[in-house]
C-alpha cells in the first residue's frame, strides 16, 4: 500500500524519538512492500521560534491531506514563561480539536522484562492489559480561561453528545476485550461528573448490554490502579482525569516513555504521539526512551492504515528487544543502558528475525 504521514517532531527529545521511530517505520515498509511517504512539519515551540505559531495552517492543511499524523512532544522551559501569549501546548491542542480526536487510546501491557523498572510489586503486575480511553477534545482544557486581578478560571463543560460518543467507542473496544468498562469521574463533586455518570449508564444499558460497566470515583481510582491494576479492561474518562491516571499508569509498565498513543475521531486519520512530553531533563543526549513512539507507529499501522499484521509484528520486535535486554537508562534500574538509536536498531533487527512478510 501506499500511505501519507505527516511527522510532526516538536521539541525536546521529540525529534530523537520521532527519527528512531520513523526508521523502525520504514524497515517494516521495507519489508511488506508498502510506501510510506512522510513529510516533516513544524508544531510547538519549534513553530513558535520559526512562525510566531505553534500551529502554523500549513501544518493543518498538511495534517489534514494525510492518512496519519506521528508526533514527538511539544514544550521546554523556553517557552514557559506565565505571561507568553503563545505557548507550544496551545499547537497540540488545537490540532486535537481541528482533527475532531475526541477519544485518546493508551494501552498499558506491562512487559515482563521492564517489571525491574516499575516501583510496584512484580506480583501486581504479572497479567494487566488495560486500556484507558481519554476524552480529548472537551472538558476543562477547552471551555472559557479568564484572568483578572488575583483571579482566575478555567470553564470545565461537557456535553451529552460529547460524553456519548466516547463512551460508546470505549465500549465498542470492550467488545473486542474483555467486555469490561470503568468510567471514571467525580460525581460526588461536579456537575459535568453527574452528566457523564449518566449518560455513561444509558449508552451502556441501550447499546451495549453484554458490557459491564462500573463507575469509579476518580480520587479512589488513582488508589486502585496501583493496587489492583489486573482488575481493569477499558478505563473512560474525561479529559484531565485521562491525563494525570495515564501518568500514573505508566509506573505500572516501568517508565512513561513505554507507553503509546492513539487519537482518533469518526474518520481514517488519527494522531499517534508518546504519552510523555519533551522531557527537557535529558534532551539532546540521545538517551530518550523510543519503544512509546515506536508502539505508537504500531498503532497508526493499525487504525489509520488497516495494517494488523504489521502492527502485531512491530509490538513483537519490541517485546522481543526488551527480552533480549535492550534497556534505555529509564528501563535500565541499574543494569547497562542503550541510547536512543541502539533501540530502534534493536528493534528493526527484531523485526527482520521475528516477522515474515507475505512475499
Ligand atoms: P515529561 O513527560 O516531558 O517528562 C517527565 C519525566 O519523564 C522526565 O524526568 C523525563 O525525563 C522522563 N521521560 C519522559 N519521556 C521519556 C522517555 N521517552 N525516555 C526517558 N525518559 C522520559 O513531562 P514534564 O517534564 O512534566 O513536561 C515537560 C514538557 O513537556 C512540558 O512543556 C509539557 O507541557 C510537555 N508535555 C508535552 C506532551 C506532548 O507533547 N504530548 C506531553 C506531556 C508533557
Ligand atoms: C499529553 C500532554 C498534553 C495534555 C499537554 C502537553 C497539552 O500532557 O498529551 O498527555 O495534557 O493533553
Ligand atoms: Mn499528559
């Protein structure tokens, strides 16, 4: 097949992460056939520097013509200043929002060989395999910011079909689990809590009554995931609780830069990006954990692209590295480390062992 990607590298270890994946990208092309064609875009603070924006309309109109979007992280210190009128994180938002990539897809599998990376009990993780549907495009990130003297607010607002339409995509993706939904909130407190608890029950109920779903306080949840995260199958929640329990998620993997990402709306395109950010603290020293890009190419092999077999054979090439020991310094909990690079070629030579293209 033949397939447009737009990269989008942004800042900080962006850049590194996105070219080792991209490498791992075009073996697996190199290998099945398939063109991909990628082109190089700016978002963030890299566009900010060259543009004034951080998402310039070149770089949507790019997004929009293409089959999938891969981006790195976006942000650094640089442009962090509290009274910056632009800032990167306002790129990778309104790119979310244009896109119409309402649900955010994070898979958390521990793997077996990293378990020496994460701070929970090995006998807690052995067999966890959840998922975490975000909302991406509502809640409190995109309502009404105001500042005035010693004052300011941030509108949280949902609306039903917003909270329906996530819902039921974390349901269909049930289905093909294990058929199992938590919904996650703070309906105790909030309001937009209480419309999500609702309506959430009334999807379930109508559309899916061979899923279960149970609803979890957010405050509670964030507890029960370290304690019993094999009990979860599909977690949905809005969009800040998504963002801090993914973080949180990650420890059970062993580290942030293992966990990938998919956004994507009703149509074919969808943005595949690391859960992590630019992490400032190590970048440009090409140590930078790659497998969360590289999984997320995987992901974008199989939802924009409707390639499953390919998919499969990149997450194994990864699983594969990491049994062969092939340990980024943020895996590597006191045994040697490999950089950046070392990884992606890990992982390509895994693929070139391990996955057998049809000829
Ligand atoms: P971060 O995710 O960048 O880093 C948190 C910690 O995890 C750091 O110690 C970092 O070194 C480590 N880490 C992250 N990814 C790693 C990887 N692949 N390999 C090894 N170690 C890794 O979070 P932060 O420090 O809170 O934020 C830094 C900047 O990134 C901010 O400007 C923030 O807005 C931005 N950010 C962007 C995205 C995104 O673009 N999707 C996501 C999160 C944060
Ligand atoms: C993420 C990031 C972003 C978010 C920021 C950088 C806007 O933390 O992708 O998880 O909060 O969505
Ligand atoms: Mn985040």
């Amino acid at each position: 097949m033949q397939a447009e990607i737009v990269v989008l590298p942004g800042d900080g270890i962006g850049p590194e992460v996105t070219r080792a994946a991209l490498r791992v990208l075009r073996a697996v092309g190199e290998r099945y056939g398939h063109r991909f064609t990628t082109h190089e875009h700016l978002i963030g603070g890299a566009a900010i520097d060259a543009t004034g924006e951080p998402l310039p309309a070149a770089t949507l109109d790019a997004c929009r013509k293409a089959d999938a979007v891969l981006l790195g992280a976006v942000g650094g210190p640089q442009w962090s200043d509290p009274q910056a009128k632009v800032r990167p994180e306002q790129g990778l938002l309104a790119i979310r929002k244009a896109l119409g990539l309402y649900a955010n897809l994070r898979p958390v599998k521990p793997h077996p060989a990293a378990l020496g990376a994460s701070p929970i009990k090995p006998h807690l993780l052995n067999g966890v395999d959840l998922l975490v549907v975000r909302e991406l495009t509502g809640g409190i990130y995109f309502g009404d910011k105001t500042r005035g003297d010693g004052i300011a607010s941030d509108l949280c607002t949902y609306t039903v079909a917003e909270i329906e339409r996530v819902v039921r995509r974390a349901c269909q993706l049930a289905r093909q689990r294990r058929g199992h939904v938590t919904s996650v909130d703070k309906a105790n407190v909030l309001e937009t809590s209480r419309l999500w608890r609702e309506t959430a029950t009334r999807i379930a109920r109508d559309e899916f009554p061979d899923v279960t779903l149970e609803h979890q306080l957010v405050d509670s949840m964030a507890m029960h995931l370290l304690a019993k995260p094999r009990e979860y199958d599909v977690i949905v929640t809005e969009n800040m609780f998504g963002d801090i329990l993914t973080d949180e998620a990650s420890m059970l993997a062993g580290s942030l830069g293992l966990l990938p990402s998919a956004s994507l709306g009703e149509g074919q395109i969808g943005i595949y990006e690391p859960i992590h950010g630019s992490a400032p603290d190590i970048a440009g020293r090409g140590i930078a954990n790659p497998y969360a890009t590289i999984l997320s190419v995987a992901m974008l092999l199989r939802h924009s692209l409707g390639l499953e077999d390919e998919a499969k054979c990149v997450e194994l090439a990864v699983s594969r590295a990491l049994d062969d020991g092939q340990f980024t310094g943020d895996l590597a909990a006191g045994r040697p480390a490999i950089g950046t690079d070392a990884a992606a070629t890990a992982v390509i030579r895994q693929l070139q062992v391990e996955c057998h293209a049809v000829e």
